[in-house]
C-alpha cells in the first residue's frame, strides 16, 4: 500500500508542490533566522574566543559582559599572580577609544592592550606583519575589516570604497601618533568596532587618564590544577571576579539574551515561520486529503484498515516533511555559504538541524492528524454517493 | 441450497439534521448464487443503501444480512474488512479509478489488500485486464482511457481477486447505450458463473434484459421482483 500512498501523492503534482514548497518555507525560515541570531549571538562574545590562551578571566564583580569594562587597580594583578594554582597572571586593556584618521574623521575603536612583555590577548592570526612588530613604538596592529572599511582612507573618487589601511599607515589615538604595523583576522563583534591591539603600557597612554585602568586579569592555570577550584579561591581572595573561559562567555551571552531585543525580534521570526509553514503544509496537506476522500473511501470499501490508511498517511506527511524540510536546511546552507564573506552573521551548528527538525515534523503530525481523523471518520458508503 | 445473499426484515433510517428519514423499511429478499440481480426505482427508493448493506459498508438498524451465510452486522470489524477484501468486489457509476495509477495498478488494488506482494499483483492484473480487453492499455492512466474503458478496467479490479459477490452501482449510466451495453455484456461474460453473483443497481431500462431477476423497489420497499427468463 505504501507504493499506492506514495502514487497518490505525487499523483496530484500541484499540490504535491504546494505541501512541499509551504514545508520548505518553514524548514526555511525556522533553520534560517536561528542562524544569523546564533551569528549574531556569538559574536556577543567572539572576543572571548579569540583570546585563547587563558583559563581564567578576572575582572571587577559587577561586570555584566565582556564590553562592560569596570577597570581595576594595577595592583589586582599582583595579587592574583600571588594565589596558589596560577601558572601565570598577564594584564589586559580593553576600552572604546576614539581615533583620527588621516582625512580627519574620527572612529571609534576598540583598543585593546597586551602584556608588553609576552603580548598574551594578541589577535588570533596575522595577516600581515607580527605580532612582535607591537614592540616597536607607537605601534599599533588593526583587524582587517576594520582597515578595510571604517579606518580605511576616503576614496579619491566619489562614491568609491575606501582605500585600506596599510602597514606604515598612521593614525590617532587621544592625539598620540599610532602606526600600523600589523594586520590581523579577528572574529566580528557584536559592536562591530574596528580593533586595534597594542601593548599594556601604550593603551593606558592611549586612554583618558583614569586611576584604574585595567580592564581584565587573563590567567593561565597551573597544570592540573582544578579551574573550578581556582576561581573560587581568586574570588575568595581577591573578592574579584573569576570566571573560566566558558563561564564568560555564558556570562555575556545570558547578557544579551535577557537584556536586548534580540531574542524576541528573532523568535518572532521563527514563530511566524513555523505558524506560517504550519498554515500552509497543514492547509494544503488537509485539502489533500479531502480531495482524496473518495478514493480513501473506495480503499476502506474494498477492505482496506484504519491502520492502513493512517500508515499509508503518515508515509505521505513523512515524505512531504523530509523533502521539505531538506531543502529548507539546504537553502539555508546555501545562503550561509554565499554570505560568508559579508558582514552578516550566520552560524549553522548540528544542534539547529534537530530544532528544525522537530519543528518540520510538529507541522507534518499535525497536518497528518488532521486528515488521518477526516480519513477515519469517514464512511466507507460515500462510494455510493457519487 | 443456501441463497448467495438473505435480507430479511432490513431496516435503516436517516437523521438528517433531527428529521428521520427511512430508506429501507423492512426489505426481505434472496439473492441467488450464480443470479444477475438488479435492483431498480426512482431515486431515493433505497436501492444504493441496500447494496451498501449487502455490501457490508454500511450497517443495517434492524433486520439481519447474511452474505454467503455470515450475518455482517454482527461481525467484528475487522473480520468484516477481511470478509469485504476477499468476497466482494465493486464496479461505481464514476468508475472510481484512483487517477494516479495506471490501470494495472488500479486493477491490483484489491489483491494488495489481501496482501499479495505487488508485482505478483500488477502481473495477474494485467491478464485480467486481457480478458477485458485492454492488455495492451494496462500502462495507460484513468484520464487516458475513455469512459467505456475506465469502467472495463473498474470490472477487472471488481474481478482480480475472484470475489463471490460483485456489487455495481449505476454501472451504465456513464456511458452511451452502446457501450453501456458492451460494458454489461462484459461483466455478464466474464463475472457471472454459478460461484459469483451479481447485484446491480440501475436506473437504466436498457440493460434490464441482461439481469436474471429484477426487484422493484419504492419508499424503502421491494414492491416487486419478476424474472426475465
């Protein structure tokens, strides 16, 4: 009977497109806007990421996410490098500085300071020059798409892209010179600010003179030394905050989501997708199954089963539901893969094919159960009405 | 000799929206095996409940319906299905073709209810479709063939699975006199024999040469059953 089913349904080839196409809107939309509010998400705390190498980030208690800078005292770094289970303790700068570019504009950037003796906290790859030309004075390494858009210089012609920055290009920060020295691949921030890295020392020069200007402590466990433990006795020590690397990243990320707009403008979305979807495969599917009753009910004459024909329905909704639901995940593949040198933000991890998953096979149940009851109740005797 | 169908006292009433409506009130007939049975009168006399009772698709309200001596009304459903998918087959006034399929696969219908595997089940379909005439057609879709022939390929599904008792409603009404004749002819030919009977109900005085007996109905009632012969 499944072969029957299966005829019946791709029989009809309008409506057989119709189920499928409102499928694959609903696949679509509920794997589709998931993503880029992953992507955007993640970029929440894509700075966080970038900065590999410590276990534990120590900062102010009342700091909220990663770009809610409360500076601590130099002399915190001190004391943590003093509790047992640190290997070592390095000191970072991370704040929004204003920089003239060379036609006069100003950007604001997002500096951030290294240990001048290790440049611990660097970016994650160079493109060009190294990471070690920081030494060097006034230096400064920008991230790409920074020096290629907001810090890049006005185009000579009008309307044109702007010319990149380059190594040996200088510009401004809080009226001291900075050079380029560097170009770096860094991860996209939720802020989008150009970054520019330099060392410890240079950025509090750099900086508005304050009497606290460190922004995190960047600590490296020593080996075999429990993390959990270790950030509770820094907190228990210092009365600072510690957190490993996940636990801020979760920190900045709950952030986000319980203190922006983003998560509802976003699950709007995909609730729209999945009602729209739903309306239409439900819709479509139901009609189907209408337009089929007769011959349902010539089956049921004949002395076909209930659980026959449920089966054969079932085969039809799963079908329908994978054919839909694989081409709503493929087209959104496609459009992740033809944006992925954009600004937009597109992250498309295993776990979003499972919610889209079930919510493509919640649509198909439900407009299964729909027809399946129509199908049941029917009386096998509508044969005789014409 | 047992007779192939016995009603006797056959009653079923309607509720259409709180107002009862009875379209069989008391039938009491027997139907042969091996006997070409039509059953005739103006519309809404109770003829298609009465083959959808003997048929089993729809249940009586009082009264009893042996078919081939089992009382449907009393078996369990799915005795009943199993009863309806191996004794009895189905020739519809709209051919009833299930439009997707071509008409092998329409044929092998009802024996893939009986669970034969489906190529076996297009293979015997296609030399009933030859005895119908149309082996050369088996291929072709519903929408392909004509009126004469979708009914053809409605007779061979109604035979495929050798039932004992075919019931056809308004088999010719369709289609033209010619081949409405043909189409009776056909199904005379090839379904009657003294294992099998036929039921027909039909509005259609020029077939009625073709039935053994014919049983008059009106108002819910057999008002009258004559024989041909």
């Amino acid at each position: 009977m499944n072969h029957i089913a299966l005829k019946m349904l791709m029989g009809d080839k309008g409506k057989y497109l119709g189920i499928v196409m409102g499928l694959t809107f609903a696949s679509l939309i509920m794997t589709q806007q998931p993503a880029i509010f992953l992507g955007i998400m993640s970029r929440t705390y894509s700075f966080i990421a970038d900065v590999g190498l410590p276990d534990i980030w120590v900062m102010d208690p009342k700091v909220q996410f990663v770009d809610d800078i409360k500076p601590l005292q130099d002399t915190e770094l001190y004391r943590v490098r003093g509790i047992s289970g640190v290997q070592w303790a390095m000191p970072m700068y991370k704040g929004l500085l204003k920089a003239r570019l060379t036609d006069g504009r100003f950007q604001t950037c997002n500096v951030v300071g290294l240990d001048d003796a290790t440049l611990i906290g660097g970016p994650p790859v160079m493109l060009e020059g190294k990471i070690d030309d920081l030494r060097r004075s006034d230096s400064v390494i920008v991230d790409i798409d920074g020096a290629r858009d907001k810090l890049g210089k006005p185009s000579p012609t009008v309307g044109g892209k702007p010319t990149p920055l380059k190594i040996g290009d200088s510009l401004e920060l809080n009226d001291r010179r900075a050079i380029v020295v560097g170009i770096a691949k860094v991860s996209r921030t939720f802020q989008s600010q150009p970054v520019v890295y330099t060392t410890y020392s240079r950025a509090k020069s750099y900086a508005p003179r304050e009497r606290k200007l460190l922004s995190f402590v960047l600590v490296k466990a020593k080996k075999g030394q429990d993390l959990a433990e270790l950030t509770r006795r820094i907190h228990e020590t210092t009365g600072l905050a510690a957190y490993t690397q996940a636990e801020f990243k979760t920190l900045t990320f709950e952030y986000f989501i319980h203190n922006t707009g983003i998560p509802i403008n976003f699950g709007t979305s995909v609730l729209l997708g999945f009602i729209v979807g739903a309306a239409i495969a439900g819709q479509t599917f139901y009609n189907f199954t209408l337009g089929n009753l007769l011959q349902f009910g010539v089956l049921k004459a004949m002395g076909t089963s209930n659980w026959t024909l449920l089966r054969m329905i079932l085969l039809q909704a799963v079908l329908v539901g994978s054919i839909g639901y694989g081409l709503g995940v493929g087209l959104t593949a496609v459009f992740g893969f033809a944006m992925r040198h954009t600004i937009l933000a597109f992250k498309f991890p295993w776990q979003l094919l499972l919610f889209s998953g079930a919510g493509v096979s919640l649509i198909c149940v439900f407009a299964a159960i729909i027809s399946i009851l129509k199908v049941i109740r029917l009386e096998p005797a509508i044969v005789f009405k014409g | 000799m047992n007779p192939a169908v016995r009603c006797q006292n056959v009653v079923k009433t309607y509720d259409t929206g709180g107002q009862k409506v009875t379209a069989l009130n008391g039938i009491n007939l027997d139907i042969a095996m091996g006997e070409l049975m039509m059953l005739v009168g103006p519309s809404g006399c109770g003829k298609t409940t009465l083959i959808s009772v003997i048929a089993g698709i729809l249940d009586q309200d009082d009264g009893s319906c042996e078919v081939f001596g089992e009382d449907l009304l009393n078996m369990r459903s799915r005795d009943k299905l199993n009863f309806r998918a191996r004794n009895i087959g189905f020739v519809f006034q709209a051919f009833n073709l299930l439009p997707s399929l071509n008409a092998a696969e329409n044929v092998s219908v009802p024996l893939i209810i009986n669970g034969m595997k489906r190529i076996e089940a297009e293979r015997k379909a296609i030399t009933i479709l030859e005895h119908v005439g149309l082996g050369e057609r088996w291929q072709s879709l519903p929408s392909q063939l004509s009126g004469g022939q979708q009914q053809r390929v409605a007779i061979a599904r109604a035979l495929v699975h050798s039932p004992r008792l075919i019931v056809c409603d308004e088999p010719t009404s369709a289609l033209d006199h010619e081949t409405g004749r043909n189409v009776m002819a056909l199904l005379k030919d090839v379904a009657l024999h003294k294992d099998r009977t036929l039921v027909i109900v039909t509005h259609d005085a020029r077939i009625f040469d073709f039935a053994d007996r014919i049983a008059e109905m009106d108002d819910g009632h057999i008002i009258k059953v004559k024989s041909t012969k």
